[in-house]
C-alpha cells in the first residue's frame, strides 16, 4: 500500500452537490459574482466568527488587496522568511518592498524578538504567516507591537482553514486575514481565496478591487488600480460545498496528529512541531525538524522506496531570503529561518486518512530513523 504525499477529498455527496450547483450554474448563465460567491463568502465568515468576507481570484490576490488597500507603495512590509513565495509576492506586486524576518523555532513564525528586529521607520505592514495551521501563543504580543506604532497586523491564513488560538479563529486578530483555496489546502475551491475581516471599509475596497477597480458592478469608471481578481461561481460553488467538511476534515487531521506526536515521541532526536497550549490547529501540516546531520533527501527516499510513504513537500525546504528571485530583499542571515528549512519534513495528513495508513507512516518512519539516525 502506498501512502501518497497529498489526497483531496471529494466524496461522492459533495460531488452530486457540486454537479447539481453547476448545472444550475450554467442554466442561469449567473458565472460570476452571483449567488455562489455570496454563499460561500457568508459561510466562511460565520465558520470563522468575521462580520464580512470577499471572495477573490486567489490566495495570493487576497494578500495583495489587502495590501493594496492599507497602501504599502514604496514602504516595508514585514514577512517572515519561512513562508510561501506568495507571501512576499503580494508585497511585491502592491508596490511595497519586503523585509525578511528571522521566526521562532517552536512555531515557525514571527516572535515578538524577530519582528522587532525587522520593524524600520517605514514599516507600512506585517504579515504574520500561521506555518501549518499553527496559530504562535504570541499572537497577541505580536499585535500589541503592531498597535503600538501603528502598524496594521495582517494574517497569511492560507494554511490556517478553521484553526484557532484560545478560541478565536484564524483571520480576525489583526486589520484581515487571507486565505487560499488552492487544491493542496484544507478546503479547496479549485482556485480562490478570501479575505476576512471587521472592516466595512477594508470590505468595500476589495470588492472594488476584485473586479477592475471599479466603482460599481454596473459601472464602468474606475476607481482603483483593482484587476481581475473575482472568482467565478463555478468555483464559489466547489468551494461552499467542501466547506461543510472543514470540521470533520479538521477532525481527522488532528487525530492523525496526536498519533504522530505519540510516535515521534520515542524517536530520539527527531523535534516535531507540537501544538502550544491554547492553539488548535488544522494540521495542515504535521511538520518535524530531522536530528542534525540527518540527509533529508535520504530519509524522504528510504521512506518511499522502501515503506512506501510519500512525504509532501516541505513547509519551506528554502527560506525566502535564499530565494533567487528575493535576492534584491536580502539582509543578514536569519539562521533559525535557515536552520528549520533545512531539517524539516512533513508527515502526510489526509483528510480523510486511515487508521491503517498512519500506522504504515508511523512504522516506516521509525524504521528509516533507526538505520539513518539511530
Ligand atoms: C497557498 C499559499 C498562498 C497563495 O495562495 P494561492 O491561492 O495559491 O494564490 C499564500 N501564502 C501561503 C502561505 C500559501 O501556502
């Protein structure tokens, strides 16, 4: 049996709701910006308790428009170094100049020490990534420096689907959150993103900006430098009906992971990111640092060659100021940063994952750490 490195779960009730949606869909001719999207943007802010959500193209134009939208032309925005190259992209693309932070080796995310080391005259931003659906206890110290000078916080949620820190959910503890449906995450529409957030005026820009920055959907002055960042409700559609699943999916993942947190216990010097009191992940990745000098390309090899166990790619395996296109946004070495890409693997997490394949995880990982770490 082989353990693949990502599934996505559509099963066949979600399939018959999707199929019955675009049928629909396509009777009406409604394809964008329609009752769909509207649906999935209302289900998505009560699952996690926001006043309003927009839906967008994707993940990464929900990071932009927020961005857009606090207005960081010219300014820093602060990022951290262990994130997705969207991250900072979004930076990029909204005129802004990215400034590479050094994380915290418990969470994977900006500390409180590691922000301010970043934190310039011009900070417009900071955007706090929650690495694997892990939300850092020092969320609220982080905002508190934010609030402090000013500085909007914003959220990279796109792995944080339904996770949560003392209850709250991900996306509300700063100005928005931003999160992506891209097929690899804990609920998927295909393509898309959302943003979520208590600002009626921050709603309003990202409507305008979604669609040409336009004025009005009728209208046809243009208000902003928006672009075509709608998403369309053929996607809306798969997005609202995977949704429903988000707790169910949560649930399973979580098991699967205090499994692995059981099992990896007895494997000396193997460190696994484990959950900080309070937090309650999604576990959009179960990441593990190997022990020191361990070959990760050889541990990830021996587990599918010889267990069948396919890990999926790393949460990162290259920290962004090592990132050829970021070499302009370089600054010192950031070696927690450094240190965590390098060792780190992720343990396959299906949503809707068997009793059977965990334990074949398990065990070959207990295998291949005997022979290549033992
Ligand atoms: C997936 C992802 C994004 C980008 O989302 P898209 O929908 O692919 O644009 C941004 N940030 C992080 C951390 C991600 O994992």
């Amino acid at each position: 049996m082989v353990v693949p490195a990502a599934r996505i779960v559509f099963d066949e009730n979600d399939r018959a709701a999707v199929a019955d949606a675009v049928t629909e869909i396509l009777s009406t001719g409604a394809l964008t910006l329609g009752p769909w999207t509207q649906r999935f943007e209302n289900a998505f802010a009560t699952e996690h308790g926001a006043s309003h959500a927009v839906a967008l193209a994707s993940g990464t134009a929900a990071l932009e428009v927020i961005l857009r939208t606090v207005g960081v032309r010219g300014r820093d925005v602060v990022v951290p170094a262990v994130t997705f190259y969207a991250t900072a992209g979004a930076v990029l693309h909204a005129g802004g100049r990215p400034v590479l932070a050094d994380v915290d080796p418990a969470t994977l995310a900006l500390g409180p020490d590691t922000l301010r080391a970043a934190l310039t005259p011009d900070t417009a931003a900071v955007v706090l990534v929650h690495i694997g659906g892990l939300i850092t206890p020092d969320v609220d110290a982080l905002r508190a420096i934010c609030d402090e000078r000013g500085i909007p916080l914003v959220e990279d949620a796109a792995h944080a689907h339904g996770s949560s820190f003392q209850g709250r959910p991900a996306g509300t503890f700063g100005l928005a959150g931003a999160f992506s449906f891209y097929p690899t995450k804990v609920t998927t529409s295909g393509e898309g993103g959302m943003i979520i957030t208590e600002s009626a005026e921050l709603r309003d820009e990202a409507r305008i900006y979604r669609d040409q920055g336009k004025g009005a959907f009728t209208a046809n002055h243009h208000v902003r430098e928006g672009a075509s960042w709608r998403m369309s409700e053929l996607n809306a559609a798969v997005g609202t009906v995977h949704l429903r699943r988000l707790k169910e999916f949560v649930e399973t993942r979580r098991r699967v992971a205090r499994r692995y947190d059981a099992a990896l216990a007895d494997l000396a010097g193997i460190e696994p990111i484990t959950e900080p009191a309070g937090c309650r992940g999604n576990y959009y990745k179960y990441v593990a640092l190997l022990p020191h000098g361990v070959d990760r390309a050889r541990f990830k090899q021996a587990l599918a060659e010889d267990h069948g166990v396919r890990l999926s790619g790393e949460v990162y395996d290259l920290p962004l100021h090592h990132q050829p296109v970021f070499a302009d946004h370089r600054g010192g070495p950031l070696p927690v940063a450094e240190d965590v890409c390098a060792r780190q693997i992720c343990l396959p997490v299906h949503s809707d994952m068997t009793e059977d394949e965990t334990d074949q995880v398990i065990e070959a990982v207990a295998a291949v750490h005997r022979r290549l770490a033992g």
